[in-house]
C-alpha cells in the first residue's frame, strides 16, 4: 500500500477500500470502536447520505461492524498518510447482511466517541504540556517572590524593632532618675 501511495507522487485526497461480505460504510477507525477526529466536516452528511441511500449500515469500522480490524489500509491511509476521506465499502452481504431492518437507523457519526490520529493526539497535548509548564514556572516563581518578600519583610521588621529598641534605650539614657 505504501509503495503504491507513495508512487503516485501527490497526496491523495480520497481512499475507497471495496470489501464484499455486508452492505456498508465505513469510516475510520477499523481498529478502534470510536469515530476518528480530524475528519473532512462534511463526512457526516457524505456517510448518512449514503446510508439512506443504499439502506446499509453506516459509521466508524471499528463501532458499527461488530470487530476491531488492526493494520488496515482504511487506518494507515487515514493516520501516515493522511488522507482527508478514507473509507471502506462493503458492496455485496449474502441474505441482505448490513442492510437495516425495517425501522432502525444508522447512528450519526457526530454521536460516536471521537478519537485523535496518533499525531493529532501527540499535537493537542504540547499546548496542555507548555500550559503546564508555564503555570508549574509562574508557581515556582510566585513561590520564591513570596520567599523573597516574607525575608525582606522579615528583616525590616528585625531593623525596626532594633531601631525602636535604639531609640528607647537613647531615651531611657537621657531622662534623669529621681535619685540624682
């Protein structure tokens, strides 16, 4: 798969992955029960109009099709390559396996627990770690101002007493006593 994305020389912009076994759409992920994050805006409308359309089953591989699926191409493309529109078709269940009975309905996509691409997930956590870092610094900082200040505070406190006991031990010095 690899050599064949990378040999086509520019990114692709769409993935169909044509399976037969069931009447469905499936989007990321296949190898987790969760909808992928990062996902054209649009996908929802595109996978629930086909579910109308062809009365199948619809959603995130790994949620609606009753398994997890590790190392598919749908999920490669999606997370090293990126591909905005990964997608898997099933075109053909024997006995009408994945089409919806009468009355039920497909889940929308925006219903699914999200998961983030890998990379997505490693992105989001450096501003939640700087932001971390940025306040565990600012503590740090605040701390040792506090430090500082209550020393300071301290000693002209200390300077003053000593300064009062200066002055009163000046002016004990200078009132006679009733003796002399």
């Amino acid at each position: 798969m690899r050599q064949v994305v990378d040999g086509a020389g520019r990114r692709l912009l769409g993935y169909v992955n044509v399976h037969s076994g069931e009447w469905a759409l499936y989007t990321p992920w296949d190898s987790k029960p969760a909808y992928g994050s990062g996902l054209p805006a649009d996908m929802p409308d595109l996978v629930a109009t086909v579910g109308r359309v062809c009365g199948c089953k619809v959603g995130p591989a790994g949620a609606v099709s009753g398994y997890l699926a590790f190392g598919s191409s749908m999920d490669y493309l999606y997370v090293a390559r990126r591909v905005p529109y990964p997608l898997t078709v099933e075109v053909y269940g024997g006995g009408g396996v994945g089409k919806l009975q009468p009355g039920d309905v497909n889940k929308p996509l925006t219903e699914f627990e999200l998961v983030a691409r890998p990379d997505r997930e490693a992105a989001a956590a450096v501003p939640l770690l700087r932001r971390h870092m940025l306040e565990e610094q600012q503590a740090s900082q605040q701390h040792n101002l506090h430090q500082t200040l209550g020393q300071e505070s301290l000693r002209q406190s200390q300077h003053t007493r000593q300064q009062q006991q200066q002055q009163q031990q000046a002016q004990e010095a200078q009132v006679p006593t009733e003796q002399q």
